[in-house]
C-alpha cells in the first residue's frame, strides 16, 4: 500500500511516499527556519504563508522523488493536529483537495503519535539514511521529545497505549530554546546549545529538577528560570537585573559551562523518568522520536543507563517530516483508523493523545 503523508504542522512543509509503513521512497522537506532566526523563534503567519507558497512543489517534488504518479498512490495521510492552525490548516485543505480531485481516501494524522512512527520505517533506497533493520516490537515505551511536546507513551499495539505522562509547562525542546535565548545563542536552541555545550563542564552548576505529583509528568519552567538566576548571579546582578542584558555580560566559557549544565540536566530529567517506566512496565523495545531525539547527550545517557539496545532513528526523521505521516496513515487505513471525509476533516490545533 503507497501512502503519501503531508506535514505542515510548524515551519516545515514536508511530504513523502512510504509503502506499507515501512518503505521510504521519498522524503522532501522545505524548512523555513532561516527566515524565524531573525525573530528568535517560529512566527506563525511567515510559516503558514511560506506553506501555501511551497506546499503543492513539496508534493510533486516527493512523488517525483519516488517516481511515482498518483495513479500509484492508494491513500492521503496529513497532519491534523496538534500544531499552529494556519500552518495545520494549509496542510489539510491541500489534503482534502487532492483526496476529493483523486478519489483517495484520506487519513487524518496526531502529529505527536507520527513521531514515534518514523521508527516503524527500515528501508529506503534514498541515500545517507542510517534505518533500524526491523520494527520495533510491542510492547514499546516511547519518550517524545520536541519543540512543543514532551512525553512518555506506553504502546501495547497499533492504537493501544497508555500515556503515562507528559509535561506540564514547556516542552525540553522549548526550554532548550528559552535557555539559549538567556545566554544568547540564536533560534533553534537545541543544536546550539548542544554545539557549545561540547566546550563546557556539564558539572560546573547545579540546577533543580523539579519534582512532580505524577512520577512520569515533566517541568522544565522552573529550570529556565534557575538558569536565568545563575546567569544573572554569574555577572554580579540580581533577579531585577534585565534578561536581555545579559548574554553581553556573559562571556564564552561561562555560556559554553552554563549550557553543558543545562543539557546534562535537562536530559537526565527525562531519561531518569524513562528508565523509571522502563524497569516498571518491562517493555520489549524502547523508542526515542521527536527533534530532541537528535540530541547526542540524550542517546549517550541512554546509552549508558538502559539496560537494552535502543533504537535511535537517523536525525533527518527525528524532526518534522512527511514520512512519519505516511507511516501511520498506513497503520491507520489497515486497522480502520480515522478515515476521515475530505468534504469534513477539521484541524485540531490543542489535540492531545
């Protein structure tokens, strides 16, 4: 089964044609990251309207890619949900569109439970692609991990799974993001901060981690803060001091020792928590999806901790893509899953699992 999966849930527009939830033939991504760096994060409305510019190129770009044409495509997977509304709202009236020009049918995705699908994907002919040799097997306890979503799913089967928890503030990826704005490094947060991170001590400070009703749930507001305090402190200035003053008071090495920090702990909060679920539910297989997945610090605690190989996909898919969509939308049109009428389907910006 050719299932092409549409993605335009943040700042990338993405689509891809996955075969049988497994198969890669393509995988095109249009990021417009570059034109947010100015501004320091992601603005909605410069997104949605680089996705009405890009979105149909993107697509004919992927089948291209595949060399295919949509007489060989079987079905539409798009992201619905959760994500910015214009962005989402590009993605699935592109969707609905082409499922009703093409007579497809059409599959609405969770964006966040696309993530953890990108694993499910083990061959490609695509070049420069490091895949897992086989599936990963359930019971399997995911770690989520990205810009807007942190959280720890226990799946029992396609469709059957338990949320054990997730954050309650801001995302790792975010406050990988708010951090690096502290001590000014430009937007995206993560790779920056894991760059300099390298020439820093990780145990040069201590910062808290904060401790939940939940054991599984994640906070990572208040370790934002406390980096915000250390920097201040390290200049000589107290809390009233301004934020925006301080990355010019800070000088390299200090930056580099604070972001060290902060990554080792930030990382440690949600791996300990994993491990905690892993030794708990004893699941066969343990995944890491999402854009913090990329992180090297993260696959190298995991690596030391986890009593079983973890399977770690190729960067390139630990972030927005289209094929993780398509992956699902193969699972989800061979379990009956959200087949949904394109003259209908809604996005659904605050979608939860």
């Amino acid at each position: 089964m050719n299932v092409i999966g549409i993605e335009t849930s943040c700042d990338e527009t993405a689509a891809s044609v996955v075969v049988d939830g497994k198969k890669m033939l393509s995988n095109v991504i249009a990021s417009s990251v570059d034109q947010h760096k100015i501004y320091g994060g992601v603005v909605p409305e410069l997104a949605a309207r680089n996705h009405i510019q890009t979105i149909i190129p993107v697509i004919e770009a992927s089948l291209g890619q595949a060399n295919f044409n949509w007489k060989d495509i079987d079905a539409i997977a798009v992201t619905y949900g959760p994500g910015l509304s214009g962005c989402l709202l590009i993605g699935v009236m592109t969707a609905r569109t082409l499922a009703l020009a093409k007579n497809l049918p059409l599959y609405g995705v969770d964006h966040v439970m696309g993530h953890m699908y990108a694993n499910f994907i083990t061959s490609t002919p695509l070049k420069n692609y490091v895949l897992p040799k086989v599936q990963p097997k359930f019971p399997i306890l995911a770690l989520i991990v990205s810009g807007g979503h942190s959280q720890l799913v226990l799946f029992k089967n396609h469709f059957d799974y338990q949320l054990l928890g997730q954050t309650k503030d801001d995302a790792i990826g975010e406050a990988f993001d708010k951090v690096a704005k502290i001590i000014g490094l430009p937007y995206p947060g993560g790779p920056n901060i894991a760059k300099l991170a390298l020439d820093g001590d990780d145990q040069k400070y201590s910062l808290p981690k904060s401790k939940m009703e939940s054991e599984f749930d994640f906070s990572f507001s208040g370790i934002k803060t406390a980096v915000l305090r250390l920097s201040q402190e390290i200049i000589g200035e107290d809390y009233r001091f301004p934020s925006h003053k301080v990355p010019k008071r800070l000088i390299l090495s200090q930056k580099a020792d604070i972001a060290a920090s902060f990554q080792r702990v930030a990382i440690e909060t949600v791996v300990d928590k994993a491990l905690l679920a892993f030794n708990l539910y004893s699941p066969k297989t343990f995944v890491i999806a999402g854009g913090v997945a990329s992180n090297e610090e993260l696959r190298k605690q995991v690596h030391q901790k986890f009593p079983i190989k973890t399977i770690f996909i190729d960067p390139k898919l630990c972030t927005d893509n289209g094929a993780m969509i398509a992956s699902l939308g193969y699972y989800q049109a061979t379990h009956n899953i959200r087949l949904a009428d394109p003259l209908n389907l809604s996005i659904e910006p605050n979608l939860s699992m």
